[in-house]
C-alpha cells in the first residue's frame, strides 16, 4: 500500500491583510519561541539516557516535526497569496473582503465576509471565497435576490447592505 495522497483542490491564492498579519504573527511565534522552547526540552531530554523509552524525548521530537511542518506550510502559503488591501471602485457589488448582510423572507439576517480560504477559522462570521455561498454572493449588487443551497434545502436571500472595511 503506498503512502501517495493525490493533491487536494487548490486553494484560492488571496488573503486580507488583516488574514496575512495574522498567519505571519503564528510564523513568527512558532519560529521564534516555540520551536527555541520545545528544542530546548528535547535537548534535555536526551541528556537524562536512555532515547528509545523516553516519552519526552519522542513527545518533544514529535512536537519539532508538527512545529516545522506547519512553518513550511505558512512560508510556502504567504509566498503563494496575494494581498488585498485596497478597496474595489464599486462598493456596491460583493466582492472579495466585503462585509454582506442577507435577509431571508422572514426578516432574518445573517451577515458574513468573504475571505480567503486560509482566513476562516479566525472568525465565526468569515467564509472563504470558495465556498458554494460566497461563489453565490460574488458579483451580486445590494438588493439582489440570492438562492443559497443549504441542509434543509434551497433558502432564498436579500443582499440587505455590502460594507467594506478599510484596510
């Protein structure tokens, strides 16, 4: 059985700043304090013995290949992404980093902001930009009747207000 994983989709190549400063921020931490704190338990470690059964040792050893597979990850992915920090000329059709306010027919609203994909997890409110309900909201102008697939089936929306923040 081989190890082979095909490539996942590719992900969309754009970030806020707000996204960026925030990946760059887990970069650094991990770089320049984790990584100088957990290589210094390691080293520790080894010096009480025995290496094959000792669990701080192989724990800590583990940590170092989590914490450097995730400083690649984020090297490779803020080369790959472009910033956007200016706004569009038209600020009445959503489109990326836009802030979208929907009002379903029972006056219900829910509000999101269109984000990169690698931005999601920072906020309850962010969707990425390739995800079916922000495909659905892009290039849509404010009072445009939206069909969203959900769980419970087809729901119709209203693009109720498009606000975009200044960087």
């Amino acid at each position: 059985m081989s190890r082979y994983r095909p490539p996942g989709a590719p992900k969309a190549a754009y970030i806020t700043k707000e996204g960026a400063d925030k990946l760059l921020a887990e970069l650094k931490y991990l770089w320049k304090e984790k990584r100088p704190e957990v290589t210094q338990s390691v080293s520790d470690a080894a010096k009480l013995g025995d290496r094959s059964e000792n669990a701080e040792y192989i724990y800590g050893k583990k940590q170092l290949r989590e914490i450097d597979r995730r400083v690649r990850y984020l090297e490779k992915r803020l080369d790959q992404c472009t910033i956007v920090d200016r706004l569009p000329i038209d600020r009445g059709i959503v489109f990326f980093g836009a802030w979208v306010t929907l009002e379903d027919e029972d006056g219900n609203l829910e509000r999101y902001r269109i984000v990169g994909p690698d931005e999601i997890d920072h906020h309850e409110a962010y969707i990425s930009m390739d995800s079916p309900v922000a495909k659905a909201l892009l290039k849509r102008r404010d009072g445009d009747e939206v069909v969203l697939r959900r769980v419970g089936g087809d729901r119709t929306f209203f693009i109720e207000q498009i606000e975009y923040l200044e960087p």
